[in-house]
C-alpha cells in the first residue's frame, strides 16, 4: 500500500518566499488531553501569502501509510510556551491519551504554477490518541532550541496519533484539482 510521506522545508515555512516552491506544513490546532497548545506563531498563508496564519507549530515531515488504522506522525517545530506544556505532559502520567488536532500540508504545482494544499483534514477537528510503542507514547520535545531557524526560538516536536473509533477523513492531493479523500478512523 502506497504512503504518503513528505520532507517539510522549516524554513520556507518560517521565512516564505514566493519564488521557491518547497513542501511545506501547519499544525493549526493541537490538544493533547486537556493541554491545549498556543496558536502563537505567525506564517504566511503559502496559498496567498498576502494573508497571515496563526499556528501551533511549523512543520517539518508529516507520515502516513494511507490505511484507516494507520496513525499519522507529524514532526515540526514548536515555541518556548508550547515546549513547556509538551514537557509538563511528557514528564506527566499523562492519563488523559486524547487528541484534538488539525493541519495542513502544501506543496507546489509545477504546472499550475500555484501552491495547493496537499494533505489534511476535511477542516472540522481530527479526533486520535497518542500512539503507543510499547509502554512508551509517541510524544517527544527537543532539550536545545533548533538551529534551522533561530528566531523566533523553537523547538523540535514529534507526535503520533492513532485515530478515535469514529469515521474521519483525510484528504491528500498530488497536484491542483488532483485529490481524493481516504478513511481515517476504524
């Protein structure tokens, strides 16, 4: 089975410049338990970057293997605030597994000479759990602020999220106007 796994340009995401066309990726929102994550970064909007986006964390690799099981790992950048409740919670019993996110992922159409947006949900929450390997969560904070981008100053972040038992969808694009939806959710 196919999966769709991209390199996210951090970057590009921080610093968006118009004539360079780099996949690049938001978590918009994110809740983990009853620890909400701040929407406390500012970025261009890649599909108008007139327009400013409000995020909880510049991505830098997103993976899913496609099967409505399958979890889906983001991986990016976070702020100082938002390292500290990660922490707090890694640190935590962390009881409380839910997960309230939403993202999106954009990459760049050769051929329409746009960017679209590549991979997310169908713009509602997306409702999982913090994966588990073992007896561990898939939940991890960078001690050392990042180097890739020194200001403002992040963090790297990764998490992986198994769907809810309910019905959900994922949405991914090759190009503009060349998508399809898939089941997230058992």
């Amino acid at each position: 089975m196919a999966e769709y796994r991209h390199k996210l340009d951090i970057y590009q995401g921080y610093n968006f410049k118009k004539d360079r066309q780099t996949p690049v990726g938001f978590i918009t929102k994110l809740q983990i338990g009853l620890q909400s994550l701040a929407v406390d970064q500012t970025v261009k909007d890649p599909t108008d970057p007139t327009e400013d986006l409000k995020v909880v964390s510049v991505m830098s690799g997103v993976l899913w293997e496609t099967g409505p099981t399958d979890a889906v790992y983001l991986s990016g950048q976070v702020s100082v605030p938002n390292r500290q409740d990660v922490a707090m919670l890694m640190f935590s019993d962390l009881t409380n597994v839910q997960v309230v996110f939403q993202f999106t992922v954009y990459d760049y159409d050769p051929v329409a000479k746009k960017y679209f947006r590549a991979f997310h949900g169908d713009g509602t929450d997306l409702l999982g759990l913090v994966e588990k390997r073992g007896d561990e969560h898939d939940l991890s904070i960078a001690d050392e602020p990042s180097l890739e981008v020194q200001s403002p100053e992040n963090y790297a972040f990764q998490i992986g999220i198994k769907p809810q038992p309910s019905a959900q969808t994922l949405h991914i694009a090759i190009a503009d106007q060349r998508n399809l939806v898939k089941a997230w959710g058992p």
